[in-house]
C-alpha cells in the first residue's frame, strides 16, 4: 500500500492504509476532527458533506484513494473563514438549526452553493441543499438563512 | 448585560457551536481504551433459540448474552411495564430482538465475527398485522386474543340504541402506517466506570427513565446508575424508552469487561431494528340523519404494538382520548385495543397515538361531507368544540376555543372557500383542509401521580443554575427554559446556565416528552424564579419547586374519567395541490397552518417547530413508507425509506392566535406535538379531491395512487 497525500483543511496530510476506507472515516478516526458527520452511510442524507477541489461531495461514499492530491475541505476548514463565519452567524440568526446534526453538512452545501452563485433565489437553494436531508426544520429556515447569508456577506463570494 | 425579555428575538443558546461542528455528539465522543460494540439480533419473527453457535473469540472479545445476568439481576427493562427483555432467552418474539452483545476492540473484526455467528432456530408462525391478530389464527401473542391492553371511552346515550335510530350508518376503516422517526443522529450510547460508579451516555430524551429501566439487571437502585445525556441529533420519540434497549445489554457487558464500551448503530441498523409509530386500523359506524348530521359514532382503534407493551397503552389512551378529533357528537363511544405482534415493538412518536385517530376523523367526515354535498370545511364547523363542552372522558373543555378566528385565518390566506368552489372533484387540483388539537403533557393528573416533577434554581453571585432532567433534542427547549427564567429574574439570558442533565446533579422534573418542558418544567422554572427574586440580595442562594395541580379538575386513572387535559394546543391546516393526471405527480402548491399554542415563548423556536412537524406530518402522509408483512421490515435505508427532502414541499405560511394558558409560563402550551397532528389529513383531502378518489389508508405515495383511481 502507498501513502495517499492530499490536502485536508489546508494542511498537507497522509494517510497510510487501506485506500477503501471511506473518506469519512479518515476524517473523523485517523484525523480526529468530528465536525463531519455520519447520516446514513449511503451518500442519501449529506450529513457527511465535505469539499472536494470546491465541490460538495458526501465523505462516506468515496474511498480515501479516490482524493489522492486534492483538496478536503470540512466544516472545521471552513468555519473560520470570512465565508464560514458568515454562514455559521447567518443559520444561527436565522433559526436554521435545531438537533444540529445535518448542520455542518448544510453549511457546506451553502458555501458550495454561494462560492458558484453568491445571490441564489430560493429555488436555487433549494436545489442546492436538495441533498442533505434535514428532520428538524422543515427547511424553511434554512433556506431563509442561507438567502440571509448571501445578503450579510455581500462581495464574500 | 441587558435583560431579557420574553417577547425578544433571540439566538438560539446551541446555535454556533452545532453550526461550527463542535457539539460533541454520542458517536464523536472518545475515551481511552474504548470498546465497541454490536447486537447479536433474532433473524426471525418467533420460534424457538435451538442454538446459537459464537464463533471463536480472539483475546479481549466478548459475546454477552441472557446467561451472564447475576442471580440477583432479572432480565428485563423496566419501561412502564417490564416485559421487554434485555435479551431473548430461549425464543425470540421479533426480528431484530437482542439476543446478545459482542464487544471488542475493533470495529473491523466486531463485523467480522457478526456474520459468523450461527444461530438455528425452530420456527414459529408469526402475527404480524393488526389483522392477523384480530383473526387470530396462529397461537395468541398475548392472552388469547392477542389484545395487549384494551379500554373503553363513551359520552351520551347508548350507542346502538343512537345507531338503530339513524336515517343511515355509515361505516369505514381507516388505516395508517409505520412511521420511522429518522432523527439524523441514530441511536448510541456509551457505558463506563466514573469513580466507581456505572455512568451511561446517551443521545436520549430521558435519563432518568434509562436508570430506572435498566438497574434491575444486576440488581441495582436506580441512584446507583449515573446517566449522562450527549448532544441528541433528533429523537422525535425514537429516543424516550428505546434507549434502555441500548443501555441494559451496554451494563451488563460494562459489568464483566469494566471498560468505556461504545454501541452505535448505522442507519440500516437504526431503520430495522429500532421502535416506529404505531400502525393502526380504525373502524368508524357513524350514524347520520336523513341530512347528514351526525347523531353519534361507534369508533374501534387497534394499534399495532407488537411485541412488548413499552408505552403502548398510554398511546392507545392518548389515541383514544383523541379520536373524536376537535368535534363534540352528542354520542360517542370509542373502543380502543392495543395488539401484539411479532413486530418490533412500537412505541412514542410525536403525538403519541393522537396523529392516527386524527387523521381517521378528519378523513372519515371528509368522506361524510362529500356524500352529503357540504364543503368539509363548514361541515365540521357545526361540530367544533368549545368551552364547557364535555369530553369522551366526560370531562370538560376548560378554556376557549378558537378554531373558528383560526379557520378563519387560513381559509382568508389560501383562498379556500373560491378554490375549493372552482376546483372540480377530480380537476387535477384540489385543496384540502383539516383540524386538529394535542392534549399537553401528561394524560389526567399524571403530572401529579405520576411524575411529581421537580426543579431546582441555585443562586451563586452573578450566575443562576436550573437543575432539572429536561433535556435539549433540537426542539429549543435550553434556549426556552433559560429565556423563562432569565425574563421572570429580570436578568441577561447569559447569566442563566442549564446543561445537559446528569442525573446524579439534578431533580427528576419527569420525562422530556408529552409537550411537556415548556408548560410543566417550563412552568417550574418561572415559579423558581418568582421565589428566587425574593433572594437576589443573597451570594448563595437555593429554591426548589414541585408540580401542583389546579384545583378542581378532578381524573380517575381506574375509569379513565375526569378531565383529561387542562389544555390542548389547537390547529388548522389548508394544503393545495396539483396532479398530473397522468403520472400521479403531486405537486403541493401552498401549505397554511394556524395554530393555537398559548403564547409563544420564542419566535424563532416555534416558527421552527411548526414548520418541522407539518413536514414530518406532510411526509406520513405522502411518501414514509414502511411495510411489514412478514415480520422483515422492507425499508431499510434512507433510499428506500424516504423523507421529505427541501424539494418536496413549499415553503409554508403559518399564523398563531393568542390564547394565554393560565397554568403555563407566560401563557404558553406545548406544540411539539400539536404540530404533527392534522396537515396529513389536509394533504389526503386534497389529493382526493384533485384525483376524485376515496382515500382510506396512508401512506399515499405516488406509486401507491393509481391503484386508487382504479
């Protein structure tokens, strides 16, 4: 087995095992960071969102020898940026949260979402959080905190 | 640090931290040298255990089953009953019973040894359906009959005598299905040793009903048991007893093995083999005049609750409680029958037992109204409850009523009374509407009896503690309880701290179910409050407050007589589609709800709760869809098993009417459940009318209509 290099949070890591495991589990056991959540194992719910090269990809369903040489980004990558901090202040104004544990993954969704069109209608987030399934909120909130988002953090994205 | 008040508009107090990914939940949480774990699970509905070959263990595994409880334990989970138990010994009554637990180091080899593990049985015709256990014909379940609990309910004159005077007795069975909570978290938990002491973590609603539920295993008082509640990703119900399910085979392993051991399940664990909402079957005689009106109604409700009673009768009290809906007949009788099954066992799921009657009424006098030509909407109008009406429990309704200003409301906002001229029955576009309530907290004086809630304010300076087992499961209620108190001390909500209960550091205030917290704990917190301001001159300073029930609103828990609920949260849902008529498509075009809540103790909160539990109630009726016919349940995952997602449904209108509680912290009710109640019933109507079908079981996905309009 070879060393697969690639880049999560910034920071050049490795991993040295076997390239099958699914991306989330070298997030959350080989580097410890648990901002990244599981859902249902199946790429259905998004719980697991992360950021593959700056696309919205769900961590459990991609061995980790598919990310060989790219760029990870999670939640803790992203929530002290000028764009993270604007998301996670927006879905907490806006009410977007309530058991929390689809949350990391949808901000996710959001920043891919605003990173390709920083002023989405509510269709538009609607489709783009289409595939993180939250049980709490009905979505409603989320939608109105992401579109609050887009408006806070003006020449963000 | 400026006060809070009531009526702010504020930040939920656990928003950042979930958004930024730092809540530590149940699977994030680590301790040195942690074990894991899985449930050795019954493949089969019923037989006998001929043998149950364990595969060859490496060092430091262990498979711990029926055989290791000490003498002085007893094999059971000690719920409301305590027939569940911990582990099948000899026979097993449902697929997915725990047989036993396998504990080790690593998860890898844990599945490893999972699959090679034999266990041969001599198998037994199952009961599965409620129909199965009403035709009885492979051995009884439970008793003869397989009837688990049973009661009776009835208001007004005879109701044969009412029925054989009608001008005509309508008869329909309304079915409704399984529903599976998918709180996005699923179940865990962990067992160690602290000091000494056994401690539990668990993603769980009720700490203190684990303790309780599991000490009996190896003989213990429930004190000796320290429960600790992590960050809950969801419960909906999911999480109020099932977690004993967890924590009895996690004891009894920390018992032998004496290290932290974590068991967590993945999803397709979770959809299997984990409790569900109560399928049902509802039988309506409903005897009309030569007009229509309704002279009374004969009701029989069976609930499915399959193997062990869990909280099987109080659901099936609280369905039958609610089975007239928000409508007063002069004669009603309700027979209501909890079956057993070899299913898992069902048991809470937000509205406890009252979604299913709900929705049999609503649709049942749908149907009666069409017959007859009257819109459903001024049809039901004529029956509505009000103050002073006398209940099925022959009690009384002990506040005002506001259906009609709430009716009102979101007939105004959608329309209704044109649409539903304009739209013929069978147009491809129809709207529907429907009523609702929920009875807060617990049935009669349970409250009182049973709980004996509890709930402890301490003063240290600047800082107020509130010690109580509420816990915080994505509703609001840490943000809520510390809003409640923080507004009656007329201090900053910062400078309230509530954290999530250990039971050994804070008073039982009861379970955190029943839209409960905020009326009953919530209320607590407020009267704690009122005393504390009397010590803000104190450094130190400690008040402790217990339930007390109103005066003169009298319940008998033997004959199920007295007033039921001192206050109900009421609602009114309008729900418009579109369907293609070739494909069956159904495109929801607006969803209007009003409810009444008391007063609404945070706006931001219950503008998330409504909007959560019409979706979850949308989502019943038109694409959760659970089925079990066999003792397997079919849907297994989160594809086959599908919940709404943010494409599905539209964004909702919602409204509220003031109706101050005089026995609830600042007026307030509760609503978590209320708002499950009744948008199902809407959806249905709707979709008939769009469709020109008869409807008389959910759920209805897409797939499911065409069988319909045939």
């Amino acid at each position: 087995m070879s060393m697969i290099e690639f880049k999560l949070n910034g920071k050049p890591v490795a991993f040295d095992g076997n390239p099958l495991k699914r991306l989330l589990d070298v997030i959350r056991d080989d580097f410890g960071i648990t901002g990244t959540k599981e859902g249902c194992g199946e790429g259905e719910c998004g719980a697991c969102s992360v950021l593959k090269d700056g696309k919205l990809v769900t961590s459990c369903i991609i061995p980790v020898g598919a990310v060989g040489g790219c760029e990870i980004i999670t939640i803790e990558g992203l929530r002290d940026t000028p764009q993270g901090k604007c998301l996670v202040e927006s879905f907490a104004e806006g009410g977007a949260v309530q058991c929390g544990f689809c949350i990391p993954g949808m901000v996710m969704a959001a920043e891919a979402l605003l990173m390709n069109n920083p002023h989405p209608t509510e269709a538009d987030i609607r489709l783009a959080i289409s595939g993180n399934i939250c049980r709490c909120t009905g979505y409603d909130l989320i939608v109105e905190s992401i579109l609050l988002a887009s408006k806070k953090g003006e020449g963000l994205w | 640090m400026s006060v809070t008040h009531i009526d702010d508009k504020i930040k939920r107090v656990d928003a950042v931290e979930k958004a930024r990914g730092e809540a530590i939940y149940l699977a994030d949480l680590k301790f040195d040298s942690m074990l894991y774990s899985r449930l050795i699970r019954s493949t089969i509905a019923r037989g006998r255990i001929d043998r149950i070959k364990v595969p060859s263990l490496p060092d430091g595994y262990y498979f711990i089953s029926a055989k290791d409880i000490p003498e002085n334990g007893k094999n059971a989970l000690k719920m409301i009953a305590d027939d569940w138990r911990c582990f099948a010994d000899g026979d097993v009554k449902y697929v997915g019973e725990t047989i036993g637990i396998l504990v080790g180091s690593d998860r890898g080899v844990l599945d490893k040894l999972y699959k090679e593990f034999e266990i041969t049985y001599t198998e037994e015709t199952p009961v599965v359906t409620i129909d199965d256990a009403i035709k009885n014909e492979a051995a009884p379940l439970c008793k003869e009959n397989n009837i688990m609990c049973s009661l009776v309910s009835d208001k007004g004159e005879d109701i044969n005598e009412v029925l054989s005077k009608a001008a005509e007795v309508i008869e329909e069975t309304i079915e409704t299905g399984f529903q599976e909570h998918v709180h996005l978290e699923t179940n865990g938990a962990i067992a160690t040793i602290e000091d000494g002491r056994y401690v539990i973590y668990a993603s769980a609603q009720c700490p203190f009903y684990i303790r309780k539920s599991i000490c009996g295993l190896l003989g213990l008082n429930p004190e000796d048991i320290v429960v600790k509640q992590t960050v809950t990703g969801g419960a909906f119900g999911g999480k109020e007893h099932f977690p004993d399910v967890l924590a009895g085979p996690l004891l009894l392993a920390e018992s032998i093995i004496k290290k932290p051991i974590q068991l967590s399940f993945d999803r397709e664990e979770d959809m299997l083999y984990s409790v569900k909402r109560h399928p049902s079957k509802i039988m309506f005689r409903t005897g009309v005049d030569r007009d229509g009106n309704i002279l009374g109604s004969d009701i029989k409700v069976y609930y499915n609750c399959g193997a062990y009673l869990s909280s099987s009768y109080v659901v099936l009290q609280r369905g039958v409680f609610h089975a007239n809906g928000v409508y007063n007949f002069p004669s009603t009788r309700i027979e209501g029958y909890g079956m057993a099954t070899n299913t898992f066992p069902s048991c809470a799921f937000r509205g406890f037992g009252a979604p299913q009657t709900i929705f049999a009424i609503e649709t049942h006098l749908d149907h009666i109204a069409r017959k007859f030509g009257y819109d459903p909407a001024i049809y039901k109008k004529k029956y509505f409850l009000k103050k002073g009406d006398e209940t099925v429990t022959e009690g009384h309704i002990i506040e005002d009523v506001k259906l009609p200003e709430m009716m009102e409301q979101i007939t105004s906002a959608s329309d209704y009374y044109r649409k539903s001229a304009e739209y013929g029955y069978g147009s491809g576009r129809g709207i529907g509407i429907s009523f609702y309530n929920h009875g807060g907290a617990f049935t009669g004086n349970g409250e009182q009896a049973i709980i004996k809630g509890r709930l402890k304010l301490v003063k240290d300076g600047d800082k107020f503690t509130v010690l109580c087992g509420q816990t915080e499961m994505g509703q609001g209620f840490r943000t809520a309880l510390r809003k409640i108190v923080a507004s009656t001390l007329e201090v900053g909500m910062d400078e309230v701290v509530f954290d999530a209960p250990n039971t050994d550091l804070v008073p039982d205030s009861g379970p955190t179910a029943a839209s409960r917290s905020t009326m009953i704990v919530g209320n607590l917190g407020y009267r704690a409050a009122l005393l504390m301001k009397e010590k803000m001159n104190e450094e130190h300073a400690e008040v402790e407050v217990q339930y007390e029930h109103p005066e003169g609103h009298p319940w008998d828990q033997s004959t199920f007589k007295g007033d039921a609920y001192l206050g109900y949260g009421w609602g009114a849902a309008c729900v418009e589609v579109e369907v293609d008529k070739l494909t069956n498509e159904v495109t929801v075009k607006g969803v209007w709800t009003s409810h009444d809540i008391g007063k609404p103790i945070d706006e931001l909160i219950v503008h998330g709760q409504v909007n959560g539990g019409v979706m979850q109630s949308l989502g019943y009726a038109a694409m959760e869809k659970m089925e079990n016919t066999t003792g397997h349940f079919k849907q297994s995952s989160m594809s086959d098993y599908v919940i709404p997602t943010s494409m599905d449904f539209p964004k909702q209108e919602y409204f509220f009417v003031d109706n101050p509680y005089p026995w609830g912290p600042f007026g307030a009710k509760g609503m978590g459940e209320l708002v499950f109640n009744g948008t199902d019933a809407a959806y249905v109507d709707a979709v008939e009318r769009a469709l020109g079908i008869t409807c008389t079981k959910i759920p209805i996905p897409v797939e499911d209509i065409e069988g319909l309009r045939r």
